[in-house]
C-alpha cells in the first residue's frame, strides 16, 4: 500500500490527477484500497476521523467526495446529513469505513421512526397486515 500512496501522493501534490483523469479514475478500486488500509492503520492508532481528514483530505478525496465528507464532519447529527452519509459509505471502501457506523444509526433510527409510526397509525389493528400496507406505500415491498 506505501507504493500505492506514494504515487497517489505525487499525483495530488502535482495537481496531476485533473490532467490524467481517466487513468486515475480506472486506478479508482487501488486508490481506495490504499486510502482504506492508511484509514484503518491510523484508526486502530486512536487516530479520530477528524485528525485522519485533517492531515489526508487531498489523499481521501480521489475516492471520497470532499463536499459530502465536509458536511458530514460538520453536521450536529447524523439524521440530518443522512443522504451525504448513505452516499459515501456506498461510494467507496473508505466511505464505507469512515462512515458506515453513522449509516447504520441513521438506517436504525429511520426504521424505529418507521415502527413507531406504524404503531401509532394502527393502534389495536393487526400489525403484519397493516406493516405490510405501509410496505408497499413505501415501494419497499411487491
């Protein structure tokens, strides 16, 4: 991966990856890779995601969208930049790493929001019949 980092780093550095665009993105999975395996090694050092964008946001931003990265980070909770969080942890590996937690909270919360609605909405009705309607309100379910 040290190799794999170096010429990315090169690239960045030198303003490099506009002008070879096509290379680097079919380059896109080894990028990743390499930024994932930097993510993990600095995570388990107690590195906090903050401290990782901080010092690799040009590095991370091959694979990452900044913008999204940038809101997320500045975001007072999930919920409210759930889109930017589905979008980069189903982006890339490193997406999915730096923020596959929050996403899983944000799919955990929308779904007890989900419940607790279907509860409230039914009361005493059967409520396999009635989440099944609410299902297919929803398109999750034919």
């Amino acid at each position: 991966h040290r190799i794999v980092m170096a010429c990315l780093s090169y690239l960045v550095r030198n303003k490099l990856t506009v002008e070879f665009a096509e290379e680097v993105k079919a380059l896109f999975v080894t990028w990743d890779e390499g930024n994932c395996i930097v993510f993990l090694r600095l995570k388990g050092d107690g590195v906090t995601l903050h401290d990782y964008w901080r010092d690799y946001a040009d590095l991370a931003s091959v694979v990452v969208d900044r913008a999204k990265v940038m809101r997320v980070l500045a975001a007072k909770d999930w919920p409210s930049v759930a889109q930017d969080v589905a979008d980069l942890s189903s982006g890339s590996m490193l997406g999915a790493r730096m923020f596959g937690f929050a996403h899983s909270l944000v799919c955990a919360g929308l779904l007890a929001k989900f419940t607790d609605d279907l509860l409230y909405d039914h009361g005493e009705e059967k409520i396999t019949e009635a989440w099944k309607v609410k299902m297919l309100e929803q398109g999750l379910a034919e």
